[in-house]
C-alpha cells in the first residue's frame, strides 16, 4: 500500500476540510485535526489536556510545543502507519519547522479561492443548533426557510461567519499562514489546486493529482 503523508493548506472556508474527509474516506488515512486533538485532550482529562486547558480557559492561544507534542502521539498510532492528512497546522513558519523534525510529509495540496468567492461561500452558511447540519442560503438552501431539513432544528449564522469576522481571519491567514506556501513550494512538495467551481468538481481536481503524485 502506498503511504500518503499530506497537508491540506488554504485560506477559512476554501473547502481543505471537506477535501480532507474526502480523500480520509477514498484512503482509509486519518484525517487529523489540531483542534480536535486539543479538545480530545481536554475532554479526556489527559496531563497534556490539563495544560491545554489552562490556556484555552483564559482565551489564550495554546504554546506550539504543546500543540506538537499531542501532534508527534496522534502521528506514532497504528492507523498513521499508511498516512495521514493534517488539516489546519501548520498555520506559521515557526509550526511548519517544528512539523519537519517530527514528520515527513510527501504533499502539501494548497486550495486557492478567491477571496470574494470565499467570504460569500462563508457569510452565506447556516448551521442548525440542534444537530449541527450546515447549509447554504445560495448553494445548498434548506427546503424550508430557517429550518433543518434532517431534524426541523432552528438554522443560525455562527458568529465567525460573519463578514467583518471572515476578513479578520483573511487577514490573519495572509500575514501568518500564506508564507507557507513558498516555504514549501522550496521543498517542492507544494501543488496549488484553484477552487472556482463545486465540491464535486474540487473532489475530482484532488484525486486526479494524487492518482499523478502517488501512481494510484
């Protein structure tokens, strides 16, 4: 079996989670989260779910080494063994170096949206309270105004999906996190995959690259 170690970078909202869960599904690799590490942690009880908290009580970031540390244990489980796909870090230069002295990594798959596009992709969706289901006030609308089609739950925009939030963390990405791309783009492992059209389409891009890269 071939192994597939990648990233998936972009800018909030460029769709590299959805295409994450794709190619997790397809590849049968865990799709691994930061976010989802640091609440499991916490959520847990762990000694390195402690310090996290005490950190994310407060508001305040969680220190790398922290974040690294529960990175290096999630990537030395068995089922990382055939790859894995890291979705949302590294999100500067300092994460990215730290990255490298733990891990390879064979692809970085970079999903680019225009910035336009992105903040009406985000703005424009809905999440249901009751069971969490998204939908699109344009691209995927409920059948009933307002309302979940799967559990009738009451839809809501969340607060970072606003549009002044959606241009802060725009922002933020293109101070800290666009470097990325050139820093790996060096290391010649970095591919760029414009996303203009509909997931399917993007689902389709991604999986023609990865049958060139690993010779599936």
């Amino acid at each position: 079996m071939v192994s597939m170690k990648l990233i998936m970078l972009g800018a909030p909202g460029s769709g590299k989670g959805t295409q994450a869960r794709f190619i997790m599904e397809e590849h049968n690799i865990p799709q691994i989260s930061t976010g989802d590490l640091l609440r499991s942690a916490v959520k847990n009880g762990t000694e390195i779910g402690l310090k996290a908290k005490e950190f994310m009580n407060t508001g305040k970031l969680v220190p790398d080494d922290i974040v690294l540390q529960l990175l290096k244990e999630r990537l030395n489980q068995k089922d990382c063994k055939n790859g894995f796909i890291i979705d949302g870090y590294p999100r500067n230069l300092t994460q990215a170096q730290d990255l490298k002295k733990i891990t390879n990594i064979d692809l970085v798959i970079n999903i680019e949206v225009d910035y336009i596009l992105l903040i009406e992709r985000i703005t424009g969706r809905r999440t249901c309270k009751k069971c969490g289901a998204i939908f699109h006030i344009k691209y995927s609308p409920p059948k009933e105004y307002g309302m979940c089609d799967k559990c009738s739950g009451h839809l809501y925009q969340r607060t970072d999906d606003t549009e002044e939030t959606v241009k802060q963390r725009i922002n933020t990405y293109e101070i800290e996190t666009k470097p990325l791309i050139e820093f790996y783009k060096q290391q010649k492992i970095l591919e760029t995959l414009i996303s203009d059209g509909s997931i399917s389409e993007m689902k389709q891009k991604v999986s023609t690259l990865l049958a060139e890269k690993f010779h599936l």
